[in-house]
C-alpha cells in the first residue's frame, strides 16, 4: 500500500464516519438510511451518464453488492437503534477486516503476508476494544440484540468489502461501478421505505432532504476512494485501514453526541495507530 492509497483510504475514513454522524443524528432510522440511499442513487446516476458502462464481468458482482449493501443498511439502522453510536458503530466496522481477510484469501487469492496480517489483527483488535471497552466506561452492557444487529452489520460489510472489491478490478471503470451501485442499491431499498410508510414517506423525508443529501455526498465520496484503493492495493490491508473511521466516530460521538471518550478508548485508538504502521511497513 503505497502511501498515496494510504491517504485516500483515511480521507474516505474521515468521509464515512461524517455521513454515519449525520444518519445517527436524524432519530427516524428508517428515514436517514432511505435518505442517503435515495441522494446516492440520484448522484450515481448522474455519475453512471458520464461515465463507461462497467465490464460484463462487473455485473454479478454489482448485483451481490447492492443485495449486500440494503442488508446493512437495515443491519446499521436495527444497530443505532438499540445502541449508542460510540459503541455500535465501531462494534459494527471492526469486526469485517478479519472477516475480509479470509474472504479474500478464499476467493481472491490474496494471502497477506506477516506485517499486513498483524496490523490487521491488532487494528481489529484496537476496533472492538473501542466498542467494548467503551460499553464498560459507560457503566453498562450493550443490549445484546443491538450487539447481535452490530455483528451481523459487520458480516454484511465484510461481504461486500469482497465483492466490491472482484467487481471493481472487472469492471474497468470506478467511477462507473461506485455510480451504477449507488443507483443499484438505493432504488432497490426505496420501495421498502415506501411500503413501511406508505404515504407518510414524503412528507417526513422533506425536512431532512439537505441533511440526507450532503451524507449521500459524503457516502458516496468514501466508498468512490474505497473502491479505487481496491484496485491498488489488497483487499484486507484496505478494509482495516478504512475503519481507521472509528476513531473518527468515537471523537463525533463525544463532541456532538455527548458520550464519553475516556481512557479505554484512547487505549484502542492507540491499538489502530499501531495496527497501521505494521501494515504500512512493507510499503
């Protein structure tokens, strides 16, 4: 991972914990996701004119991907729900990099080698720890269904860390597989919305339509910087640098959601740090 990539994947960190911050904040769950997911869909199609169609290889994997991506969606929205966004949030991202490590030594035949495979494994480390540590600074346990909606989130992004990840070095084009799986993902999750809300949807989403589209901007911009990564660099080495975002989260949810920090958490952040430069050092 040279240090270019290295660069992009922590501004996407940046990027994703933001739009995160601004779903958690909009209390209507459903809302904020059919929000992003609806401006995603409209800035990948306006992405998807300009730019070359994916591969015929790209397809399947666009199809998987936006199957994936409404699961978690919803797995996010169930997790927010029932937990705290310091706790849940990163609960959720810090389990997929191990997760994407074997995946992507199965299907990709990408084998990291002792330095990546330790800085994964400590990164991942220092993600949960933030997550459950935190829960212990806080006094008490998270619920444990918003625990199991945070696992399975985390099972949800590894999936399509993977797919995303074959589907991008098919596709031949970026910009065009970030555009068309945003439109993908987003019209396929709206008709849910829809029907969960019937004729109530318009009327709830006007108020918050600025605030859906500056996290469907920002949602876009750090899977869009994810994605080109992915076709630089390998899949596992990637997928831990980007949750390098929890540290983000955990400092947004002390400042504007009013949960604590504390001295766990600066213990796992240090964990991250550490995790990092071990996967850097072949570079």
């Amino acid at each position: 991972m040279t240090p270019l990539v290295a660069a992009a994947v922590l501004a996407a960190a940046i990027t994703h914990a933001s739009w995160n911050a601004i779903a958690h904040a909009i209390r209507d769950q459903l809302l904020s996701m059919t929000l992003i997911a609806g401006g995603g869909a409209l800035i990948g199609a306006v992405l998807a004119c300009f730019a070359p169609l994916p591969a015929a290889g790209a397809w399947p994997c666009l199809l998987a991907s936006a199957a994936l991506h409404v699961a978690y969606m919803l797995l996010l929205t169930r997790s927010f729900a029932l937990g705290d966004f310091g706790q849940m949030y990163p609960l959720a991202r810090g389990t997929a990099p191990l997760v994407v490590t074997v995946l992507a030594a199965v299907f990709v035949g990408e084998r990291p080698d002792g330095w990546a495979t330790a800085g994964v494994a400590v990164a991942s480390a220092g993600l949960v720890g933030l997550a459950v540590w935190g829960a212990r600074g806080h006094g008490r346990r998270p619920d444990r269904a918003a625990v199991v909606a945070a696992l399975a989130t985390g099972l949800a992004i590894a999936g399509y860390t993977t797919v995303d990840g074959i589907g991008v070095r098919a596709s031949g084009t970026p910009v065009g597989y970030i555009g068309w799986l945003m439109v993908m993902q987003g019209t396929a999750l709206l008709p849910y919305a829809w029907l969960r809300r019937r004729g109530e949807l318009l009327p709830q989403i006007r108020p918050f339509a600025a605030r859906g589209m500056l996290g469907a901007a920002l949602a876009m911009a750090a899977y869009g910087l994810v994605l080109w990564a992915q076709t630089k660099a390998p899949l596992a080495p990637v997928a831990a640098l980007r949750e390098s975002s929890i540290i983000v989260g955990a400092a947004i949810g002390t400042l504007f959601f009013k949960e604590r920090f504390g001295a766990p958490r600066i213990a796992a952040a240090g964990l991250m740090v550490v995790g990092i430069g071990l996967m850097l050092h072949t570079s």
